[in-house]
C-alpha cells in the first residue's frame, strides 16, 4: 500500500493522531501508577512491597510479548491487532479502576500490559505504511515527544486525581482517552492486505513461549530483591541463560520464526538495538538517583523534587519534533552519534558535579543529557526503521522496544544497585548528604561509560555498513 505524499492529508493526520495517543497512552500506564502506590497500599492493606507488583506486572507483560505482539501484527493485520490492542487496554483499564482487591487489580494490570504491548510494538510499524519516507524523522520525533509526555504528565495528572477522588481515578482516566485512540485508529489506520491463507506465515508458537519465559526470567533476575544480587536473582539468571540458548535453537529450525536470527546479523538493526538499550540503562539512572540525591543531598521538598525531575522528560518532549525534522534533513546515523555525545557529556558532567553548585549542578547536565536522549531516540527509530522489510516492520518495531524496556529494567536494578553501594549505604533514606553525592558521581561515571560505549557501537557499525557498501552488499 502506498502512503499519501504530503503530512496535510487529513487521514495522514488523523493516523498519527491515532498512533500519537496510543503511545500516550502506553507511556500513562507506567508513569501514572506509581504516584499512587501509597493509596493502594492503604485502600488494600498491602505493604510496599506487594503493592510494587502493580507497576511489575504491567511492565513484565510488556517485556514478556511485545516481540510477539509484533510478529502477530506482521501475520495477521497491524491494523487489526492495533484495534484489539487498543480496546483490550481500555477495557482493563476500566477493571482496574473497579478492583476490589489486589489480586484482581494485579490480574487486571497484566491485561492492561498486554494491551500496552501490542500498541508500543505497532505504532512504529505503522510509520512506514502511514507517512511519506521524507517525513519519518518527524513522525518518530512526534512519537517519542508523546512518549515523554505521558511519562512527565504521569505523575503531575496523577497527584491531582488522587487528591480530588481516588485512586481508582487513575485508571479511569484511560477510558475516554482509549476510546478516542479506538475511533481515531479505526477510521485512519490503512486497511490490512488480505493475503491468501495458503502465503499466510505461521505463528511461532515454540518460540513465543520460549521467549517470553525467558524475558520473564531476565525481568524477575534484576528486579527481585530490590537490588541485592542473591541466590534467587542467579536461579532467574540461570533459568534466562538456558531459555535464551533453547529459543536460539529452536527459532534455527522453525518454519516461521517469530525472530529470524538472520536479521540480527544486519549491522544497522543490530547496532541500533544494542545503542538503545545502552541509552536506555544510562535513562534510568536518571530517575533512580535523582530523586534521592535532590532530597537528601540537595535538600529540596517533595514539591520541588517533583518539578526538578519534570525537567528531563519536558526537554525531551520538546527536543522531539526538531530531531525529527533535523534528522530528515541532515541524516538519522549523524544525529545518532549527536545524541549519543549529549548523554556521554551530561553523565560526565553529573559525574564530576560538585554539591555546592546546588539544583543548577544537577538540572543543567540532565537537560544535556535528555536533549541528547531526544536526537538520539527519534535518529536510532528512524534509521533501523527506514531500512526494514514491509513484512517484518512489526517484529522489528517489536525488538526496539523490547530493547528499550530491557535497559530500563537492566538500568532500575543494576544501576540503581550501583549507587546504594557507592553511598555505603544498606538503606538509602538513611544515608549522608556527602555518601549520596558519591554514590551520584560513581553511578553516573559508569553511565558515561555506557554512553561512550553506545558511541563505540554507533562508530563500528558505520565502517561496518561503509564496508558492505563497497563491495555491493545490503546497506
């Protein structure tokens, strides 16, 4: 199916509606369940740690399927499956907002994370089929302002529904936001080919399985224990060791593989995978420390924490849309490595920030480092997106995402691990003024290294393509 040739066509707007506030909405329901955590706690006489379950079990479902989500969508209509991804989030949105009690509120969630899977995998896809090759850095650069603001209005939209009604508000807040995202995708969206049943792919249901066992298991070794490493944390590594090596094996003699090992040997999709869960690790410590080291370090009220940290996802919200154009323009692959050198430069400066130099210390690296994080996410979407095949844009999209929320995981855990040593502390809360600003400049030196290790991949893979290029092979 061609795609319009101009972004003023009404349905080319109209489908990036769709597919804006479907990432939106996926954003929404990770950012704004954590403000109320506390609420839940009480209304179900919870502890903490059970009630963490319910920011878990979203985020699990979703790193558990969205590669399937979107090899399904590549088999059987993206258009199709979007719907019933839609729908199925509103709907457990609105079981949510009706649990009366945790265990129905966690199954509930889960349905809401599979829903969130199927539309963060899809709405990449659709780029290709919905927006002309000339504006896809644009588009990417919409999708990822959206993103950021659904993660920055989370907890702000969050507190005042709380306040004002409960924490069933919420969830009730999805309702009318994924009714209008379901009328939006279903009256914009591109139709699906109708292949005949005997071209169809088959769905890869060994592999499935497998992969998402073992993503589960990888998720629970980093996030059980709350960041001490012990012997269950190994048990779940182990157990993710082995499922990685059986669904290698496995997917090597599948008809229809839900992943073709064969495209992890393109150096662009490769490199573009590894970058964005390296960035995303780096990202994480970002939300892992600063709310302590303001706190503690800098001494700033629960107010001014949260306007401070508000700063990071509002730069990349309006980084977005002039990374995309300037992508378009200048080349995704050069402000790649553009973006990278932000983040590399404000993790080093954070790493070297004196307390002394208060908010300022801390605010101005985190601008860098999110100006950089906006260049670099709308560039690495574009390029691996730019050169996909039509039939595996699902998949592929799938596999972006998947590596983003593993570094997030990955940097929640292992980073946030990092700085409770670095500050000689068993307890954070408790810990000095002067540890916290240790364990700050250790943490986010190794996240300078992982951003300069990012650069290294990005720098490899263009003498890799250069390379194929002279000898006529693919790009």
């Amino acid at each position: 199916m061609s795609v319009a040739t101009s972004d003023s066509v009404p349905s080319v707007r109209g489908a990036l509606a769709a597919l804006s506030l479907s990432t939106l909405l996926s954003a929404l329901g990770t950012s704004i369940a954590n403000v109320g955590l506390p609420s839940m706690a009480n209304a179900f006489g919870a502890s903490f740690q059970e009630v963490q379950w319910i920011v878990l079990a979203y985020l699990l479902a979703i790193t558990t399927l969205i590669v399937s989500a979107g090899r399904l969508g590549d088999i059987i209509g993206r258009r199709r499956l979007l719907l019933t991804g839609i729908a199925l989030f509103t709907a457990a949105s609105v079981l949510c907002a009706l649990a009366a009690t945790l265990g129905l509120l966690l199954a509930s969630r889960v349905l809401q994370g599979i829903g969130a899977a199927i539309m963060m995998a899809l709405t990449l896809a659709f780029i290709g089929e919905t927006v002309p090759a000339s504006r896809t850095g644009g588009a990417m650069g919409l999708l990822g302002t959206m993103s950021a603001i659904g993660t920055a209005l989370g907890p702000s939209i969050g507190g005042l529904l709380i306040a004002a009604f409960s924490w069933r508000a919420l969830f009730v807040l999805n309702a009318p936001l994924g009714l209008a995202a379901l009328v939006l995708a279903h009256r914009y969206l591109p139709t699906d080919r109708h292949l005949p049943h005997a071209e169809r792919e088959g769905f890869d249901v060994a592999g499935t399985t497998l992969l998402g066992l073992t993503l589960a298991a990888y998720a629970l070794a980093v996030t059980v224990g709350r960041g001490r490493f012990g012997v269950l944390n190994v048990a779940w590594l182990v157990a993710a060791i082995v499922g990685f090596g059986l669904f290698s094996l496995v997917e090597s003699r599948a008809a229809s593989p839900l992943i073709r090992l064969a495209m992890l040997r393109e150096p662009t999709l490769r490199a573009g995978l590894v970058m964005s869960a390296l960035v995303s690790t780096v990202m994480m410590a970002t939300l892992v420390v600063g709310p302590f080291y303001l706190a503690r370090a800098l001494g700033l009220d629960a107010a001014a924490v949260g306007l401070v940290l508000a700063v990071g996802p509002i730069v990349t919200a309006l980084t977005g849309p002039p990374a995309g154009r300037i992508a378009d323009r200048f080349g995704a692959r050069r402000m790649s490595i553009v973006g990278l050198t932000g983040i590399a430069s404000g993790a080093l400066a954070l790493s070297v920030s004196p307390v002394s130099l208060g908010v300022a210390g801390y605010v101005g690296p985190i601008a860098i480092i999110t100006a950089g994080y906006g260049f670099f996410q709308t560039a690495n979407n574009t390029t691996v997106m730019s050169g996909v095949d039509p039939a595996l844009r699902g998949v592929t999209s799938g596999l972006l995402n998947l590596s983003r929320n593993l570094g997030l995981i990955t940097g929640a855990s292992v980073l946030g691990a990092l700085f409770a040593v670095a500050s000689s502390s068993h307890d954070i809360t408790s810990a000095s003024a002067t540890a916290l600003a240790v364990g700050m400049h250790t943490t986010f030196a190794v996240a300078a290294m992982l951003a300069v290790g990012a650069l290294a991949v990005a720098g490899s893979s263009a003498v890799e393509v250069a390379s194929l290029r002279s000898i006529g092979g693919p790009p």
